[in-house]
C-alpha cells in the first residue's frame, strides 16, 4: 500500500503504516523485528491471540486479517435490545427473557398476526364507501405484485377497515434494482499519508489537552445515543445479479423503514384500478375517495417510561423526540441524518436549510444588536435629539385639520430619541452588512447543500420521469404525441391554449394585486380619517398622542386584513394554478408555490412601502395640502420623521405573524388530536387508549399538510424578506428572526414527530424554487435599504447640512458639533393666516404665548412667505435630492460589486470535497473490480476443485 488506511470507532483509531506496523491507539507491533526462521521462539498465535484482543477492546474489526468485508451497521443495531422492532439473527437475547421475537412483535402494532412480516405500508378504507369494485381490483393487483395483506378493523368504528401491506425481499429487490436504490457495498477506507504520522502525534497531544477543557454544549451526547453514529460505506445502485457485493446481515434490516415505504408507495402508484392505461396509481383512488387515508406508520411510541440514557432508545421516533423534538435540547444541534433516515431527504434537507438559516443569524442578529445599542449609548451625545428636547419655542403646525392642536416640538422629545436609536450613524453599515450577509448565507448555503447531498447519496441522483397529472390526462386524452424520454404516446396540450390560459392566469395575479393595492388604500383612508378622530379625544393620553395611536391600531388592522386575504389568497392561487393545467406534479407545485409566495409578499408587505415611500411624500404644505378625492388631507410624518412608523409597522407585524404562524402550526393540530381522544375516552373509555395498534394510533393523528412543506417554507422565505428588505429601519429584526427560529426549529419537529402522521420518505437534492426566490428577495433588499437610508431616514440631510451649510461647512467634517443649528434649517415657516377655512385650527395657539400665534413651522425645505416666490423650494431642497439620488446610484453599485464579488470567490463545492468524490469514484471502479475478480477466482478455484478445470480460462 503506497498509503495508510484509517477507521474510526468509537473515538479510537487504528492505522496500517506501509512497512507493515500496526498502531492501536498507542500499542505498537512492528512485525520487522520479529526473528526469522524456523528457529524462532515466538508464538505467532499468540501474536495474533493478542492483536484479535486488542482489536476486541477498540472494537475493530480487521478486514485483512479475516479476508472479510467490513460491514454497515443496520439501522436497528444501536437500538436498545429489549426494543428492537424488527427481527434480528441474534435472537438469543430476546429468547432469555422468556419471549420469543415473534411473540413480541404481535403486541407492538408494527407486524402482521404472525409477528414476522413487518408493516410497510396501511391503506384506509370505510366498508359503507360504494367505490367497492375499484377496491377489489387494485388489491387483487396487489397481491398481484406480490405485496402481502392483512386486514383489521377499527377498534373504535368498524365501519373503517386499515389494510396491512408488507413487501417481501423478492419484491423490494425488484424495485429497488428498478428504483436505482442506494446501498451499502463497502466502508469507506481514508488513507493516511506516513509523512503526516508527526501530525497525528501532535493531534493526538492536542486532544488530551482538550480532555480537560469543557465539552461542547450543542452537541449531541454519542456515547448515551450510540444510534447517531452515521454508517461510512460506499454505496451504489442495488443490483440483483450483484448481490454478492453488497453488505446484508439480515434480508429484514437491509432495507430501513423509510426505503421499504417508498418502495411499496412506488409500487402502489403504478397498480391499476380499472382497464385502461389512465386507471392507475394511489393518489386517483384517495381523490375520488376509494380510501380515506395511506400512510407508513410511525415506529411505535415516542414516549418511553425508562431513561433514554440508562435504558437507550426504544426506536427511531423515541430517540427523535428525546434528542431533537423536545424542548429540553433546544440550544443542541439537530441530528440531520437520523432526521434524513426516519423521514427521507426532503424533508431532512429542510431542516438542514433552517438550522443553516437559523445560524447565519447570529453574526447579524449580534451585529443588529450592536447598531442598537450604539443608538442607546449616543444617545446623550446626539445633536439633533438635544435640539428637539430643548425648542421649546419652536410651534409646529397642527398635522391634520381642524382638531389637532398646534404643538412644540420638544413635545416629540421621546420619538426623536427613540428614532436615534434606529436612525444613526451606523445604519448605513448595517445595511451593507446586511446586503453581503444574504449572498455569503446563499453562496455557504451552496457549499453546505453540496455536502449534505455527498453524505446523503444524492449527487448522482436524479428524479426519475413524471407521471402525468390525472386532470392533465382527462384533459388532453385526445391529442398525443410520442414523448422523446420514454418514446411512448402522451397527451398534449397545444401552445395556443397554454399561452391562453398563461394570460388568464397573470390576468387573476394581476387582479388580485389590485386587491391588496385597494386594501392598502382603505387603510390610509383610515389613517387619514382617525388621525382627527383621536387628536378629538376626550382622554389626554390618546389625544396628545393621536398620531402613535393611529399607526398602531391601522398597523393591528392592516394585520387583520392580511389574515383574512391569505385564506381568499389561497382559494385563488389553486383555482389560477388548475386553470393552467400543468402537466406535472412539480410543475403545479412550482407554478402554486410562485403564486402563493407572490400574494403573501404583496399582501404582507404592502402596507411597510407606503410607510417607507410615501408617508409624508406628498402632502404638500400648510396652505396647500394635496387631498384624497378632493376631501380627506393625506397623512404627515411625525415632527421627528417618518421612521419610528416604519419601525412600529415591522415590529408589530413580525412578531404577530410569527405569533399566529406558531399557534396554527402547533396549537391546531395539537387541538385536533386532543379533541379526538378525547371523544374515544367518552365512548369506549380510558383503558382502550392502551390497546390501540399502532396503526390506530397514527390514523388518529393529523395528515401532514396537503401541500407538503409550502407552507414551513413560506412563513421562513417571508420571515426572510423582513429580515433583509426594511432591515436598514429595523435592525432588530434579524434578533427577532433569531429567537423565532430556534422556537420554530423544535416546534416543527415536535410536530412531525408527536402530532402528524408519518410522512412518505421522499427525495430531493436542494430546496427547490425556493433557492431563487431568496436570490431575488436579496437583490430586492439591496435597493428597498438604499431607499430607507436615502428617502425614509434624515442621513442624507443630516450628512449634506453637516458637509454644506452648517458650522463647519468646508472644512470637511461631520461630528455631533456640526449639527449645531440642524433642526431649524430643516424647519420651514408658515404664516398662519395663509390656511385654508377646512384647515384652519380650533385653537388659535394663545396657550403658548397668552397672544394668538402669527406663525409655524412644518418639516420641509421651503421659502418663507415674504420671500418673491413664497413657499417655494429653496436651494438647500434640491442639494439634499442630488445628494439622496446619488446615494442610492453610489449604494447600490457599491452592494452589488461586493455580492458578484462575494460570487465568484465562494466556489459552490468545497475542494476537499471534490477531492472526495473523485478519490470515491476511483475507489468504487477499483473495488467492484476486485470483488468481482475475487469471484470469478473463487468459481474457477470451485471448478477444479469438482474436476471440471477448463484451458485457456481467465483469470
């Protein structure tokens, strides 16, 4: 061997060093020294007694010393032996207790009567359903497929009847070989170059050093969960003709849990029902109501009376929900590849994508924090803030007509100062940060996927052909054409009609576009209308604060709102999308997923672009004020900015929506299940709950969502667009993200594993659709954050008074003393007189003075009303829109240079990886040669030994 070979066990490692060393763990036997001869006094079988000890001990097994494969661990092997749910070889142990594994498994609910045939797969049905006839011939062509059966009926209504199926080995090898399978052949062997054996003995050195330190918190414990310990093996597509090269024990265990479901739904989904060759599949006989449910079952209980830690796990789901679903390892890291094996690889790969999510949170989550408590600590120090606390003299014009009173501005002490906390110099740092935190966590996202799907054997996978959708196929039975994959007629539809029904479609998303449009209309309407209301408040608490209290109450309407058109949003989305008539199953998901994302986006973020672009834009001035429908005076900003709307705005509706999202989540389902065993406790009593099987069990719990994931990964895409869209208003949100996600992390465990039925182990290689949505939700925030910094915020004015017109004009600087003088040159006076009847105030301002007032001031750049052109804009006014106009051209080119940056540095695959799978590939030819070679060897040395040896026979 030109290099070592290495397996880790258990912590400890074994090492084959070219010159024929062995190293274990410390214990060297350097068989160059031993004598030569036939004159040696050594015992080599004593030599080899002791190496087979010391491999005991570390628990290796040596494949050159007994010429075998190394083989994977079966899934079930780590579980707690007085729990194993399937059968074993080894069944002396369970035999000691007094019961034999037969007897066992009839208690557990997861095997036919017999105790030997485990349940793959159950099919519900009611005998009072009339569908009988396509019953009877898709079961008769089940048995057909060699598939075994079994029928119970329901202990609690025995109208329902759960049907049992069970895929023998002949059936699932068939498939798998059809399926392209991967399985175990071989473990992975690491070589380990001799020139690095002084760096192992540093590592080794380093490692006892770290004995002392304190472990990790957030990782799991794996010696009290043995189970997690993932199997390193090469794996390829099964092969029956093969079979000799792969690594099976036990025919049983082969095969997990998952993998023998999905195969059986396979084979399901290709059974007939009816003559014909569109009468077929599973999914035609739950839509037309032939079953009520088909579902695999869940591995018995996932509570256990004894200690997970002195008794192990009593299955799969126990050791989910003790080391994953329960709220006591919150702060640990997910167990993604018993995730992944219980559950299948799309829904594992979502997990993974929320936990890569939820941990890119923390440097902005902290950093957000930072510009927060950077607003806290400056706030004493800040300029504008202290001026507005101190004009008292200043008397701004009232902000709506007639009932709101005229008001000092130090009056809006508290929202300049809360709006520092927000609105300071480092925003616009955050708001870069931020636009290059969205391409490293995509690009990383990249790298991580890429890893996930090497692990995970899906780099070399790829979704097979797609049936065609039922309602496509009575729709266009008519008209086929050959199909250039599987070369077999199909039906087609016509590229008139689909352009047609394309245009209907964006017609519908068009129209109900408008609808949010209107919503948000009514809302200002409101605004503008209660505005007067509350300033006419008999209380003095809403009355001198009739503005906050108008945002916050339209703000908890528009959330009601939002609500209600979700669910009208949705109705919409699936009629526009059946309209379409996609051909495939991933067509009409990708085209519904579009849809929906679309009106939720619109719908929730609507109402936070008016706030942020066109709050107080156009109102004109006093005297002049631009009306709706030539009667309601649109709304004002607040005499400190429009900001502190935005940010109540972001705040109430992120925290109520995560709020609602997580009680629908988890408090309805957890409802509906306790509501149901409820009404069995009232009608069959207490005592029956423990009799269930575990059939009933998972039939009482809710189906998971008609959708799959669409709707975890639309409340996270969304929770995404807040964090980096108006992120430059908020930079709290990336916290308020972070503490949501760790809850919602456990939460959908908790509910996967506790509360839904198990769901079919499916496969995927990414996250779909949803990758390029958040791409373009980070191009989106670039230019929505250059927006807010320049239009919503007071930097751009603050930055040119500071630069240009304030004390230390021209001397390049721009410290807190520059700003002396800021808030009266942002400040334009009116003539009180110059107001209309409709706006002219009840109060004519003698409160303040003991005189009626001649004058007041209103927030914007204007000329006085002596001046030749009154109330027109002054100079100052078109400095500050250049400066903001090339802010947002510099801030966007800037953000956008970095991301491609970012780009191109970052490769999508790793290089060690990339090392891997090459070395992987060259490894498995060479293996699969060998094996092969090895038994071709074997029947010639069979051969001659039975005297029919042939000449001239190879190898």
């Amino acid at each position: 061997m030109e290099a070592s070979s290495s397996g880790i066990t258990h912590g400890k490692t074994k090492v084959f060093h070219p010159e024929g060393g062995v190293d274990l763990q410390g214990y060297q036997l350097d068989m160059q020294i031993l004598p030569d001869g036939p004159k040696s006094d050594v015992d080599f079988s004593e030599i080899l007694n002791a190496i087979q000890e010391m491999a005991k001990d570390v628990n290796i097994l040596f494949d050159e010393l007994e010429a075998v494969n190394s083989p994977c661990k079966d899934d079930d092997s780590l579980l707690h032996p007085g729990n194993l749910t399937s059968t074993s070889d080894d069944a002396s142990r369970l035999e000691a207790g007094g019961e034999t594994v037969p007897e066992r498994n009839k208690s557990n609910g997861l095997y036919f009567r017999d105790g030997k045939c485990r349940i793959d797969y159950i099919l519900v049905y009611r005998k009072s359903n009339p569908q009988t006839e396509k019953r009877e011939v898709f079961e008769r062509n089940i048995r057909a497929e060699g598939l075994q059966m079994e029928k119970e009926s329901s202990l609690i209504n025995s109208d329902i009847i759960f049907v049992k199926l069970h895929a023998p080995w002949e059936v699932l090898g068939r498939y798998a070989e059809q399926m392209n399978v991967r399985m175990p052949f071989r473990r992975k062997i690491y070589y380990l170059p001799r020139r690095y054996k002084f760096m192992s003995r540093i590592d080794k050195q380093i490692s006892r050093f770290r004995r002392w330190l304190p472990k990790k918190p957030m990782r799991l414990d794996k010696e009290t969960l043995p189970d997690l310990e993932e199997n390193d093996c090469y794996t390829a597509p099964f092969s029956q003709q093969r079979i000799h090269h792969f690594i099976i024990h036990n025919k049983d265990t082969f095969f997990n849990n998952a993998t023998r479901s999905r195969i059986v739904h396979h084979i399901l989904q290709r059974i007939k029902y009816e003559e014909g060759k569109n009468k077929i599949g599973l999914n035609r006989l739950l839509t037309n109501g032939s079953y009520e449910a088909a579902f695999p079952l869940h591995e018995g209980s996932y509570r256990s009376k004894n200690s997970i830690r002195t008794h192990g796990a009593e299955n799969h789901r126990h050791l989910l929900y003790e080391c994953w679903a329960s709220w006591g390892v919150w702060y640990k890291y997910q167990p993604l590849d018993l995730v992944r094996r219980y559950f299948g690889e799309k829904i594992g790969l979502y997990f993974a994508w929320l936990g890569w999510y939820t941990g890119m949170l923390f440097p902005a989550a902290f950093i957000g924090l930072f510009v927060f408590l950077y607003g806290v600590v400056t706030l004493d120090h800040c300029q504008v803030s202290k001026e507005v606390c101190q004009a008292t003299d200043i008397i701004m014009c009232p902000v709506c007509d007639k009932y709101c009173p005229f008001m000092r501005l130090s009056d809006s002490c508290v929202y300049a100062k809360v709006t520092h906390l927000f609105d300071n110099g480092a925003t616009v740092f955050f708001a870069v940060f931020m636009a290059v935190w969205a391409t490293v966590f995509l690009e990383f996202w990249k790298r991580r996927r890429a890893v996930i799907a090497y692990d995970w054997d899906l780099i070399d996978w790829e979704e097979e052909e797609e049936e065609i959708r039922p309602q496509f196929e009575a729709k266009y039975s008519k008209k086929e054409r050959m199909n250039p994959i599987s070369g077999k007629p199909e039906p087609y539809q016509a590229f008139a009609d689909k352009c047609s029904r394309l245009i209907v479609s964006a017609s519908g998303i068009f129209f109900m576009i408008c609808v949010v449009i209107a919503a948000v209309f009514g809302i200002v309407i409101y605004r503008v209308v209660t505005v007067s209301t509350f300033a006419a408040f008999k209380w003095a608490l809403i009355r001198n604060n009739s503005q906050v209290a108008t945002t916050g109450t339209a703000v908890c309407i528009n959330f009601c709102i939002i609500m209600l058109l979700n669910v009208l949003y949705e109705k919409v989305a699936l009629l526009l999308t059946n309209l379409e008539q996609p051909r495939t199953e991933s067509e009409w998901e990708n085209s519904f997923t579009l849809k929906m994302f679309l009106f939720q986006f619109v719908n929730l973020n609507s109402s936070t672009f008016y706030i942020a672009f066109f709050l107080g834009r156009f109102t004109g001035h006093p005297g002049a004020y631009l009306r709706l429908i030539n009667r309601w005076r649109l709304e004002e900003c607040h005499p400190s900015g429009c900001l502190i709307d935005l940010c109540m705005q972001m705040g109430i509706i992120m925290v109520l929506k995560q709020t609602w999202n997580n009680f629908m989540e988890l408090g309805y389902p957890l409802i509906q299940n306790w509501w149901t065993r409820r009404k069995v406790r009232q009608e069959h009593g207490p005592e029956r709950k423990i009799s269930f099987p575990q059939w009933e069990k998972d039939y009482n719990l809710q189906p998971m969502n008609a959708y799959g994931l669409f709707d975890e990964y639309l409340e996270m895409i969304l929770q995404f667009g807040f964090t980096t869209i108006f992120v430059a208003a908020f930079p709290l949100a990336p916290l308020l993200a972070l503490l949501n996600n760790i809850i919602e992390i456990r939460l959908d465990a908790y509910k996967f594993v506790t509360q839904w039925r198990r769901p079919l182990a499916s496969r995927a290689k990414d996250i779909g659709i949803w990758y390029g949505i958040l791409e373009g939700i980070g191009i989106l925030s670039v230019i929505t954050n250059a927006f807010v910094i320049a239009i919503t915020s007071d930097f751009i004015p603050r930055l040119v008074y500071a630069y240009k017109y304030g004390p230390c004009a021209g001397q390049g600087e721009a410290g807190q003393k520059c700003m002396v003088g800021y808030v009266n040159a942002s400040l334009s006076v009116f003539r009180i007189s110059d107001f209309e009847n409709r706006s002219e105030p009840e109060s004519d301002g003698s409160e303040f003075s003991g005189t009626p007032l001649k004058y007041c001031r209103y927030r914007d750049y204007r000329d006085s009303p002596h001046s030749l052109v009154p109330y027109g804009y002054t100079l100052q006014f078109w400095h500050v829109l250049a400066a903001r106009l090339a802010f947002i051209i510099v801030f966007e080119h800037l953000v956008f240079c970095i991301k491609h940056l970012i780009s191109y540095l970052i490769p999508d695959l790793p290089k060690d990886l990339r090392d891997r799978m090459r070395r992987e590939k060259y490894l498995i030819q060479e293996m699969m040669y060998e094996a092969e070679l090895e038994r071709l060897q074997k029947e010639r040395k069979d051969r001659k030994k039975n005297g029919r040896a042939q000449h001239n026979e190879w190898p």
